[in-house]
C-alpha cells in the first residue's frame, strides 16, 4: 500500500508541476498573442478577430517586417538629403563669401577714365 500511495502522490506531484508548466506556456502564448494584435493595429491599422488569430499571425508578422524595411529604407534615404542639405549649405555659405570678396575688390578699384583730358 505504501508503494501505491507513493506513486499516487508522485503522479500528483508531477499533475501539479504539469499544471504550472501549462499555466507558464499559456501566459506565454497570450502576450506574443496581444503583441501581434496590438502590431495589427498599431502598423496595419486593421481589427483583428482574437478568435481567428491563428491563420492571421504569419501574414501579420510579415506585414510588419515589410514596414520596418520600408521605415529603414525611408529613414535611409531622409540621412541621405540631410547630408546632401549640409553640403549645400556649406556651398553657399563659401559661396556668399566669394561673392562678397569680390564685391569689396571691385569697389576698390578705380575705373580710369574713358576721357581723361575732358572737365580739366
């Protein structure tokens, strides 16, 4: 009798540990699940049934990993202009100082005189 009542109590142990293990993967599989959702709405702007996520989630997920490609790209191609706007800016900042070197030096030369006999 002993015996048997040891394995009963291992087998309940062993129930007791099941049923948290499944408890833990249960809580699991709900988060990635709620984070799929909120991806859904937050990205694809779409009302997901929660009952129908099963054939839904890959194509979410693929969805998503579209969008971060696409947001890198874009993100890619704003640092890309940014750049080509400071070079420019730069080109006109030395620009604007030629110009103004120029206009000092010609200021300061003195345009002879087409008659210089005349009004003498």
């Amino acid at each position: 009798m002993a015996v048997q009542i040891g394995r009963w109590m291992a087998h309940g142990h062993l129930g007791i540990r099941r049923a948290q293990h499944n408890e833990m993967e249960r809580r699991r599989r709900d988060k990635i699940n709620n984070r799929i959702i909120t991806f859904s709405k937050i990205i694809l702007d779409c009302n997901m049934d929660s009952t129908k996520t099963g054939a839904k989630k890959g194509g979410i997920l693929s969805k998503v990993c579209d969008y971060f490609w696409e947001l890198r790209q874009n993100n890619q191609r704003l640092q890309d202009h940014f750049k080509e706007m400071l070079r420019v800016q730069a080109d006109n900042r030395l620009l604007k100082q030629q110009v103004h070197t120029y206009t000092v030096h010609s200021e300061s030369i003195q345009t002879p005189s087409l008659f210089p006999h005349f009004g003498t």
